[in-house]
C-alpha cells in the first residue's frame, strides 16, 4: 500500500522545488526536440533553456508553487502567477514519471484552484503543446475548456489554451461557526 499525496507551498529555489522545476523541463524539452527535431535536446539547447527559466514569481505575493510528495519523496509540482486582479495562470505542471497514474496530477490541480482563489483570481488560465496529451486530457477531466491565447501569453512554445471559472467561497460559509449557525 502507497501512503497519500501531500501538498505544499515551496519556494521555487528549495532543493527539492528545483530538483522538481529541471525535470519538468527536460521533460517538455526533449518531447519538443523529438517532435520537431527528431531527437532529444543537447546538453548546450538544455542549458540555456534552463539559463531562461525564471520561476521566481511563482512566490508569494502574486504567485505560488506548490510540491507533491509521496511514499515521503517529492513528486510533482504546480505553478501559479497572477496575471491581473482577475486571473492566475497555471504553469510548470508535473509529474515524475515513476509517479503518474498514482493520483498525484489531480490532487495538485485541486490545490492550485484552491491556491488561486486564495490569491483573488476568479478565473484559471494556462497554455499547453499539442504533444502533451496527458496534460490536455487531465485539463479536460478537471473542467477547463479550450480558449483563445489570453492576454498576457508570450510563450513561443505554446500551442494550444484553456480557461476555467473558479468557485468563489460563500462570504458566509462553514469556515464561520458563528455565521453558519441558525438565528
């Protein structure tokens, strides 16, 4: 028996945050390369992909990354950032190969919306490839809808996009025993 995934916010330059940031970009990059090169990127091509990675808005105030851990060993990660009063963007979703399919993908989604509206966003925007079909159908599961880029994409590498609406919490919810409690 596995033990449950757990969540939590990490800055992005913690050892295990990076370690987690690295692979998922050798991942989409060597897919890339494969795709339009037929072959997995170069030491040089990934080192100045990771020279132009820039995560350090993925912190609080206007962003977060959050960690997946299992079986004690971390396993995944999700990025937000605030585009504007309205909107977070989703990004840097992943997955470590030896743990997909264990339920990990889906709980981290669950946080990021949880972490968006946390931060005022009432609506989650992220971009994705072609390629990444996992990625589309899991966006899909999770009600976000296919969408026009949104302002405030410039990723090159991006090819398709999706948005979702978030639940706004009730002002009078649960969390208020003595509000929730009847008169």
């Amino acid at each position: 028996m596995t033990s449950p995934w757990t969540v939590s916010p990490r800055p992005p330059g913690a050892p295990e945050a990076a370690a987690l940031l690295r692979e998922y970009l050798i991942d989409v990059a060597d897919r890339w390369y494969l795709r339009h090169h037929g072959r997995a990127a170069t030491a040089e091509e990934m080192a100045g992909h990771l020279a132009e990675m820039v995560d350090d808005d993925l912190a609080p105030p206007r962003g977060v990354l959050l960690v997946g851990r299992h079986d004690d060993e971390p396993g995944g990660c999700v990025g937000l950032r605030l585009l504007d009063g309205d909107r977070a963007e989703l990004t840097r979703m992943f997955i470590r190969s030896a743990k997909r399919g264990s339920g990990g993908a889906g709980l981290l989604l669950g946080a990021a919306e949880r972490a968006a509206v946390g931060l005022g966003a009432r609506r989650l925007v992220l971009n994705t490839r072609l390629d990444l079909v996992e990625a589309r159908a899991l966006y899909a599961r999770h009600g976000f809808q296919e969408t026009a880029r949104y302002a405030g994409d410039e990723d090159p590498y991006a090819e398709c996009w999706y948005a979702k609406d978030l639940a706004r919490p009730h002002p009078h919810s649960a969390r208020d025993p003595a509000r929730s409690a009847p008169s």
